[in-house]
C-alpha cells in the first residue's frame, strides 16, 4: 500500500491535539510462439495470385543478373540515388545461400548525434548550475517575489516512525480529487483506507469557488459515511443535541493543496494561481482552507482543516516515517509530470519570516527548524545559468506561460515528449538529413518505405507522451526492434528503419540524460546549502564504509525517477561531479522513494 498518504503525521502530531482511534503498459512485444516447419508451411499457403507474383519476381532478378551490363550515363541523364552505404557480395560469384545485403542511411546518426550534443549539461555547467541555485534559494529566503518562492510551511517537524493516531488526509492536485484515513501505528508503519473521484470538467472551470469545494466536502461526506458511520452517527447526535465538542471528537486533517499557494499559516494559504487545467478566477486570493473549511461546516461533518500541505512536503514527511534509518529526511522531491522540492531550513535562514509576521500565523520555534517549499520548477527564470536550445525556446513560447517554469520546462515528464517531438519534426522538415526518409525499399533494412500518417502524432503539441521516451532509452532488442514497435504504434511511424530508431533513441537518451543531471543540480544545491554533507569528523575517506549517522537521506516520487531508465543512475553520476560532494558525498546520500505522499 502506498506510503506517501503519511504526509499529516509529522503536522499532526507536532502541532495539534492527538488524532482519533507513471506506469508500465504492457509489454510492446509478446513472446513468439515456436511452431514446427510443417506449421508454418500450413499456415503460409500459397494462392495462385501470389505464386504468379513470385514468378514475375524470379523472372525480373534473371534479367537484372543475365542481362548484358548498360551503356555508361552522364549526371545529367537520370536522377541521382540519395547515398546509401552497401556491403553485398557479387551476385554471380555466390556458392551459397544469398545473405542481407547491408545497406545504410549514410550520415543520419551522425546528424542525430550532432542534434543531441545540443542537450549535453557537463560537469562545468552543472556546477555552475548547483552555484546559483544555492544564490537563489538565499536570495528567496530573505524576500518574497523572488525566482525561487521558498516558501514558508509552517511545519516545524518532521515524524520519526513513531507517532500514532486516526487522521484524514484529502488530495487535490490534478484531475481526481482523493479522501483517504490512515492509522499510524508507532512502528513506521500504518494502514490505509482511500478514495479516488475524477473531478467533473465544469468544476474545474467554474463561475464560483463554491462549486468546486462544495463538491469536495461531499466526497468527503460520503467517504466518512462509508468507512466511519458511526463516528459520522456518533457526532451528528451530539450535534442534534446539543452537546458540546472539543478538538478530540473532531478529525483532523490534512488538506494537500498542489497549486501554487502563499501560505501564512499551518492551515492558512492564500491561491496565487490555478494551473493543471483548472481556471477559477474567484479562488484567486482566497484561503483554500477557508473555503474547504466553510463547506464541511455547511454539511456538519465531523472534520477540521488543521493543515495545508503540498506534494513535495508529502513526500518528504512520508518518507520520514518510513524511512530505515536513524537520520530524519531532509528533503522531499518530485521528478514527474512536474517538479519541486521542500526541505528541513534553519528557522534563523528564513528572515522573510520576520517581514511576514503581521500576516502570517503562529509556529512552534522550539524546533529550530521549518519545512520550506521552494517552487524550484521556476529556478532562473531568467536564465543565466540554465542549458538553452531552439526546441526548448520553441517550446516556451508556445505554452500556456512563457517564461516562467523554465527549469521545469526542461526537466519534467510533461515537456520531455514535447522537446522530442520538436526535435524530431525539424529533422524531417528541414530537408537535411534522411530521418524516416527512403530512396526506395532498398535503403530500408525491411525492405519497405517509411511513411508517416497525416495525423501522425508528431504533426500535433504534445504529441508524444514521455513514456515513449522510457520505452526507446530501454531498448536494447536487435535492430531497436522495440522502438520501431513503438514509432508505429504511438507516433504512425510505419516501416521506420534500423537506423532511424537508433536516432530516434541517440536523441531520446540525450534529453532524458539532460533531465536527470538538471535535477542533480537541485538536489545537491539544497544538500550543499543546508551542511548537511560536512566532512566526518573521524576523517574517513572515499574507500571507507558509510556510517549510517552520515546518511543524508532524501525522499523522491514521480513517474521519471521511479520508471524511466536509469534515471537516479545519470543523477548520481551528477552529484559525483559537484564541487563539495564528490565520490565520497555521494555515497552518503540515500535516495528513497516515497509513493503517493499527497495525503
């Protein structure tokens, strides 16, 4: 069962009143079946027509054989054949069976491996990169409006296994809106009961706030009538009565909110904009947790909003509670349709907090500590550190919000197909180089022509989903054999080559190498900023055993770093090349998933 729904724990239990008692499709080929010869004959019976078509073809290679050689031509008399590389032996000298001939689409993996140098981030660059990040994650702490949001929490602590309770954790952040209750049981484990509703396209698109969160609080309604009726009984009695309740006859819970939000308190958070397809002008401004608040109330359930929470802050509290070892999580990262990450920061850093104090709301200080949630999918939007090329120009300008979310742009699962695509069409409209083209058959390993259908995906914005991405940088089958599955099936590539796939794949695994290292840059910017990677005391070296309390461990989620092909691989290599962590850093950090940490 998914872990990450343990996001309240660490928030409820350090700051309120104890609580009551990507990816994978299925496989592109299927395993052939091994028929005897006898079969295979009976099943490939010849009809008439086709043995005439034989005989016409033996009759045509006689002729082409036999036949006396032809006058010489000058350039001009007949078209010249696009180049074409070709290992064939002398037809006539043959004593044996006739092999494949070999024939090669001259210069297209080179043209591909030139096209794909555009996305190499070296080491240079990346440290670069992980410098400014560290400049901007500062420069965020001391003052609003900055590229990176650092955003305050208000959470002051982080679980260590051992809290126990009954909480409500609710998800809005996407297109289905989940309810789930978990039970803690003290031991790093729990169990988990959930919830999932698509939310209706004209709720998300609303006149009125009350539309949408009216919605919310009735699946909410309905998932306490179900899994907790007799509490749900139980407080609509005293409710009928008369009664008076305190905290304790009250679920708390926790409200993950992942649209960009001003938080001013534990549970208080003011919506900056909607994004994911929602457009509801009049949530603009607004406490979230208010108007989810004021539609419970309205129903008369028996649950408190007590905190607002975004992904990244769950995946960095459920990977707190689960995690092995003996060191708390500092950081909770999203690699997937999106990115982000919060983290563990010295109360003393964030000085903005001091600016804020008239609006925001109280805190536990005795921690020293507070989660910050820095919105680094718009690191340097300006762009003076980060990698640029045509494509992901291209590709900004045509989104629903140039610039900004630049760094997201080029990491996450949303735009890794879309930067493909770019690539792929001006490879095959720029009339330079001999992507999925053909001269004829006989420049085809299959002995076919490539076509590409009129509503190909590749002629429409995102077009080509990143799971296209995975499937082409795993593939290691003959001839990329996969691939070209693959090409005709999502893209309406028909009869693509040997070579063409292994373009395809040379540009795939660029982009994807790309993404990875950019995402070493913030995670080893927020390991570098934090001190957490100090040398040991004891002096050890690179050849000596990490000891467990110098783990720095981090909490990751998202489709790209648990499903595309060695990902956290290509982002280790990075974090071996940063200035500060090296061979030696490297091996302290732990990266862990935290599944499904919304809750």
């Amino acid at each position: 069962m998914s872990s990450r729904w343990t996001t309240t724990l660490a928030i409820l239990n350090s700051h309120l009143p104890p609580g009551l008692d990507g990816w994978p499709a299925k496989p592109l080929v299927q395993q052939s079946q091994n028929y005897p010869l006898s079969k295979v004959f009976r099943r490939c019976r010849t009809t008439p027509l086709q043995a005439f078509s034989i005989c016409l073809a033996i009759v045509a290679i006689l002729i082409q054989v036999l036949r006396p050689s032809p006058l010489p031509f000058t350039p001009n008399s007949a078209p010249r054949p696009r180049p074409l590389v070709r290992s064939c032996p002398n037809l006539l000298a043959l004593q044996e069976p006739l092999p494949t001939c070999s024939l090669t689409k001259m210069g297209l993996i080179d043209d591909a491996r030139k096209v794909a140098g555009q996305f190499e981030y070296p080491p240079e660059e990346v440290n670069r990169g992980v410098k400014e990040f560290i400049r901007q994650m500062d420069e965020g702490l001391q003052e609003t409006g900055k590229s990176l949001s650092q955003i305050p929490t208000y959470v002051t602590a982080v679980p260590n296994g051992t809290e126990k309770g009954v909480y409500l954790a609710v998800d809005l952040g996407g297109t289905n809106f989940r309810v789930c209750s978990i039970r803690l049981n003290g031991d790093t484990t729990f169990s988990l009961t959930q919830s999932k509703v698509a939310i209706p396209r004209e709720l998300m698109v609303a006149k009125k706030s009350e539309e949408l969160f009216s919605f919310l609080a009735k699946q909410i309604e309905a998932f306490l009538k179900t899994h907790h009726n007799d509490h749900f009984e139980e407080h609509r009695q005293r409710k009928e009565a008369g009664e008076s309740m305190t905290n304790e006859h009250f679920f708390q819970l926790g409200f993950t909110f992942s649209f960009p939000v001003q938080q001013i308190g534990l549970n208080r958070g003011h919506l900056i904009r909607w994004t994911k397809g929602f457009d509801i002008a009049d949530t603009i401004g607004k406490d979230v947790c208010a108007l989810l608040q004021a539609e419970i109330d309205a129903l008369h359930l028996p649950v408190k909003v007590a905190a607002l929470v975004n992904d990244t802050v769950g995946t960095l509290m459920a990977r707190s509670y689960t995690s092995p070892g003996k060191t708390g999580t500092l950081l909770g990262a999203i690699f997937g349709t999106g990115t982000n990450g919060a983290y563990v920061e010295k109360l003393s850093k964030i000085t903005k907090l001091k600016k804020m104090a008239e609006k925001s709301g109280d805190y536990d200080a005795s921690t020293g500590d507070m989660i910050v949630n820095t919105e680094w999918g718009s690191f340097d939007n300006y762009m003076s550190v980060l990698p640029r090329t045509p494509y992901d120009t291209a590709l900004d300008a045509e989104s629903n919000n140039p610039g900004f979310h630049l760094f997201e742009k080029r990491i996450s699962g949303m735009f890794l197909g879309e930067i493909l695509r770019r690539v792929i069409v001006e490879m095959i409209q720029n009339g330079k180089t001999e992507l999925f083209k053909d001269e004829s058959s006989g420049s085809n390993d299959i002995h076919s022509t490539t076509t590409i259908a009129e509503d190909s995906p590749l002629y429409r914005q995102w077009g080509i989903d990143t799971s296209f991405l995975s499937v082409a940088h795993a593939d290691e089958s003959a001839g990329y054999r996969i691939t070209r599955q693959a090409l005709a099936r999502d893209l309406g590539v028909d009869a693509a080559s040997s070579e063409d796939a292994e373009a395809v794949k040379i540009l795939v695994e660029a982009i994807g190498k790309r993404s990875a290292r950019l995402s070493a840059v913030a995670i080893g910017a927020v390991i570098l900023s934090t001190g957490n990677l100090t040398l040991s005391p004891d002096g050890s070296t690179d050849e000596d055993e990490v000891k467990e309390e110098e783990i720095v461990d981090v909490g990751v989620d998202g489709s790209l770093v648990e499903y595309y092909p060695g990902f956290e691989t290509m982002m280790r290599e990075a974090l071996r090349e940063i200035e500060g962590i090296g061979e030696r850093g490297e091996k302290r950090i732990r990266i862990g998933i935290a599944k499904d940490g919304s809750g």
